[in-house]
C-alpha cells in the first residue's frame, strides 16, 4: 500500500490517488459522512457509474450541473463527471475548493479543439460571434462569446438577431443539427465526440426491427444518418424527461448508456435498451467518464485532492460566456 505522500507526489502522472482502501468500509456511508464534516457537495453527470450517482447530491446534465455550481453554498465541490466540466465549476467558483476523482477524465470532444487553432480559425471569420459547446477546456471558453450546451443551444442561438453571423464549435454534428433546426448557417468547426460519432446506423435499424414499437431517442452530438432514424433527439436531460413523459415502454437509447440507470430508476416497468456502436461492443460507454470510481471519489474527498487549480485571467476571461449562457437561460426559464 502506497502511503499520501507518496500517492500525492504521483497524482500528475497518474491522475489520481493511488492508495490502497480497507475493504470493510462502507464507501457510500463514508462519503455521505464526508460530505457532512467538509460541507462538500458532490456533483454528478449523467454518465458516471451507477454507484457514483447514487451518492450525487445533484445528477444531471452540463447545464444544470453548472447552474448547481453556480448557486451552491458548499465550501467544497466535489465533481464527477470530465476536466472540462470541473473547470465550468471552478471558473464559478474561484474561491471554492473544486475536486476531481481522476484529473485524466478529459473528453475527446474538448481535445478537438485546441486553443490555439481555434484563435486562428475565428481570425478569418470577422464580424462571427462565436457560440461555443460547453463540452471544450477554459483555454476555448475564454475566446467564446457566449457558451451553450445541449439543453439551452436553440435558445441561445435564437437569442441573436436573424442576420448575425455565428460561427459554432467545437461538435460539427450538434452543430449541423442546430443549423437544421434554427435556420441558420454557422461556421462549423470540425470537431467530434468519439462516444456518440460510433453509434452503428445499421445495428440501430436491425434492432428497431426487432422491437417495432420500441421509440429511438438520440443525442444531438450523433451523425445526421443517426439522428434521421430518431423519434426523439434531445439532451441527456430531455432523453430522461422524454423516457417519462412518453406512452411508450421500450426505447432504444442512442446516447451514453450512464443515462439508463437514471431512465431505468424513474421508470422500473420500461424496458431500455443501449444502442450499439460500430464496434464489437454491445454499448457505448465513454471511456473518459468511466475513468471516476466509487473508490477515486471517497478518497479524494478524504484527502481533498485531486484539486483543480486554474490560473486567475483564464477564469476572468472565460467566466464571461459561462455568465452570458447563464443568463439567457434564466430568461428562457431553462
Ligand atoms: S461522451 Fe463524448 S463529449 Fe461527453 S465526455 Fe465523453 S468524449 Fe466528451
């Protein structure tokens, strides 16, 4: 067993604590224990392992995770879910302690943008706002105007003048999605998310074929073939409300499958069923999400590190678009 000092002195390389837990510790007693001594509260995306959310104080999708960290009065943020996402919290609070179970769960997505590409991509396009994905690393946000994430993007893009020019990053297919949906002719930067671009349009159709009365819901980060073949597309937050509100009991889930335990959880008597990517696999887990445990959790709230630390100007400058997107929202009743 490897002792704190050693584990800290290694976090960078590896990301996280490395240090042994004693087996007869009720992990879900001790972190609500935790919670209570360091006034901590833990926020949890929808596409943590079950265990994870089922210790959330608060589960949910980009948005309402940064409005939660927007308005909470925890000393400490405990975030499970990617960098980005802990970043969005620490740029909200920069005076709060902001802890990650494992600093490597970045994203993809975020990786397909990088800063200093982007400042000479939005060079060319004079007069664009910028809307960015909130799925992208403060160094993005801090050239964006105004941020948005699945839930509010149609909002927030219908907020701008008809003849204003906008250029969306970093996912080209919600991108493209939004451009069909409002009208519109953004500039689209070429950027993907590896979870959701691998869904197989033909095993979604076989599958359809066997469960006809099955609805397909999807996530608008999916290709345009994938989302053609959809009853539903909406955020994680709306394929949930969807799964509820809807008469029918079988769904074939074209998102992360994180999201099936809350589905399954609000709606015992449905049946869902993840729909599989181009691979051998039978779902599609997000290899970046599932990097957080049970285990990477507790410990780093017992000893309160990991923590994401961030330099000042980056957090004024990328603050703003998080407050405008905010704020657009709040006037939408989002
Ligand atoms: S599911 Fe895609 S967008 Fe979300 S964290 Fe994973 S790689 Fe990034």
């Amino acid at each position: 067993m490897r002792d704190i000092n050693t584990a800290k002195a290694n976090i960078d390389a590896i990301g996280f604590l490395e240090i042994d837990i004693d087996i007869n510790i009720d992990l879900f007693a001790a972190i609500e224990k935790l919670k209570k001594e360091k006034n901590a509260i833990v926020l949890v995306h929808y596409y943590q392992e079950p265990d994870i959310q089922d210790v959330a104080d608060f589960i949910g999708d980009s948005l309402g995770l940064a409005q939660q960290a927007e308005k909470t009065s925890a000393d400490i943020i405990v975030f499970a879910g990617v960098h980005f996402m802990a970043e969005t919290a620490k740029i909200l609070n920069p005076f709060k302690k902001v802890l990650l179970p494992d600093l490597k769960a970045g994203c993809s997505l975020s990786d397909s943008a990088p800063p200093e590409l982007f400042k000479l991509f939005k060079d060319k396009y004079p007069g664009h706002i910028v809307i960015t994905y909130v799925n992208c690393s403060a160094g993005m946000k801090a050239l964006s105007d105004i941020i948005c994430t699945s839930s509010n993007a149609e909002k927030i893009i219908e907020s701008l003048p008809r003849d204003q020019k906008i250029i969306f990053a970093p996912d080209k297919n919600l991108g493209a999605y939004l451009n069909k949906k409002t009208g519109r002719t953004m500039v689209l930067w070429n950027g993907a998310c590896m979870v959701h671009e691998i869904f197989s349009l033909e095993k979604i159709i076989k599958l359809k074929i066997r469960h006809p009365k099955a609805k397909v819901i999807a996530h608008p980060e999916c290709e345009e073939a994938v989302l053609g073949v959809a009853d539903y597309v909406g955020s994680t937050t709306g394929l949930l409300k969807y799964s509820v509100e809807s008469d029918a009991t079988e769904f074939i889930v074209v998102t992360e499958t994180g999201i099936l335990h809350q589905m399954q959880k609000s709606s015992p008597y449905k049946t869902f069923i993840p729909a599989p990517p181009n691979n051998s696999c039978a779902c599609n887990d997000c290899p970046h999400m599932k990097l957080n445990t049970l285990e990477k959790l507790y410990l780093c709230m017992e000893y309160e590190t990991p923590e994401i630390t961030m330099d000042e100007n980056l957090i004024i400058a990328a603050k703003k678009p998080i407050e405008r997107m905010l704020a657009i929202s709040k006037q939408y009743g989002l």
